[in-house]
C-alpha cells in the first residue's frame, strides 16, 4: 500500500525523514505540525458490495444535491387492495341504508367502521399517488411525502453536520396469520448519539441499502459497523 501523508494544519507533502514509522508521528517541514496519522493505516473491515439502483426508484445526483424518490405503488400488498375492498364493500351499503332511513343510532354504532373504511380508501389512493422525496445537500438532509399526508409518514428535516452514520433497521410491520410481515426502515445515528428514524415502509431490503449508500457517498460519511444495524446478506 502506498500512502502520501500532507500535513492536516498547512496540506504540505510530508518527507519520509520526517516521518516516524514506529510512533506513527509526523512533523511538517513548513509550518512544524506534530501529529498522529495512525487512522491511516487502521485495518477496515470488509467492504459492502455497491448497489445499483432498485426498481422503483429514481435518483439524481449533482455536486450540490443528492435527490432520490421512491414510488409508493410499487410496495403496494395486493391483500391490502383485496381487504380494502372488501372492507368497503360492506360497510358502504349499510352506510346508505342507514342515511337514508335516519337510523343515525345505527351510523353512531358503525361509526368506527366508517372510520376504519375511509382510513383504508385514503391509505390506497395515498399508495397510487404518493412520492417520498429523499433530498440531502451540505446543508440539510430533508423527507418529504407528496403530495397527500400522512399522519405516521411525517416529514423531517435533520442538520447534514450533525449526521454520524446511515443504517438499515428491519422490523415487523404486520402479521397475517401469526406470520411476521417485515419492513426495512433507514435511521441516521448522529454524532450526539442520538438514534433518528429517516424512512420506514420500505418491502425491499435492497432500497434500504441504496440510501444508505448513496446518502454516505454524497456526504463523504465513512460507513462503519452501527449495533442497531440490520445486515443485508
């Protein structure tokens, strides 16, 4: 491996007579820095293999922006279409017979379900219509839903200066017959400690990993090992 080391405080080229091997110290000929390059040589682990971009994603990448959208449809459950309109398709008969007899004491006893179907036809057409809008440039790393919102999509806006590390958290969105349903979400770890969920939702691993990677490429963020961290195999 070769390695020119230049000086941290001034960028001078560093000499090989004033580099001390054994004690991993250096000295800068041009404005006398003494420092330490031992994170040069620390031993790294093993590198994620790059992902290319998933179906149902496009990104943009410029020197001053990194814009990636995920289009919610393409993670739409077609047992989820299924349920809604079955759902809906007992309720809203009953819905009208109640209106038009004014048995409002039966609208009153329905009026979770009412609740309940309307939620769902919201939820879907939310599903056809929805882009998340995944924007990060030097300053901010911004989620945006549009153009119909969520209540538990919420949008965030997180400083970029205070982001540590991106990784991938999988976790149980649902069960069908006692079976887990997983999801993947991306969180950001910040240089406080403090742990922020970014995206959640997410059916495919592998757009996980394609934010992650893309947002600590354009933010020269050095991916290391988080203990909350999901492996993608």
């Amino acid at each position: 491996m070769q390695v020119q080391l230049s000086c941290p405080n001034c960028h001078s080229e560093i000499l090989s007579e004033d580099i001390n091997i054994s004690q991993m110290v250096a000295k800068c000929s041009n404005c006398h820095t003494v420092f330490s390059f031992e994170e040069n040589f620390q031993q790294e682990g093993p590198q994620k293999p790059e992902v290319f971009l998933p179906d149902g994603m496009d990104a943009l990448r410029l020197l001053s922006e990194l814009d990636i959208r995920i289009k919610w449809r393409k993670s739409m459950s077609s047992f989820l279409i299924f349920f809604t309109i079955f759902w809906n398709a007992i309720v809203l008969p009953m819905t009208l017979i109640a209106l038009f007899s004014e048995a409002y004491e039966m609208l009153l006893f329905m009026s979770l379900h009412i609740l309940i179907g309307v939620g769902l036809l919201y939820y879907m057409a939310a599903l056809f219509v929805n882009t998340t809008y995944v924007v990060v440039d030097h300053y901010n790393l911004t989620i945006e839903h549009r153009p119909l919102k969520m209540p538990f999509y919420p949008g965030r806006t997180t400083p970029s200066r205070d982001i540590d590390q991106i990784y991938i958290h999988k976790y149980v969105a649902s069960r069908t017959n006692g079976q887990p349903n997983y999801a993947f979400g991306v969180q950001a770890l910040l240089k406080t400690g403090e742990n922020i969920k970014l995206l959640k939702g997410l059916r495919n691993a592998n757009q996980a990993q394609y934010i992650e990677q893309e947002i600590e490429k354009f933010l020269k963020i050095k991916d290391r090992a988080v203990e909350e961290e999901y492996k993608v195999k």
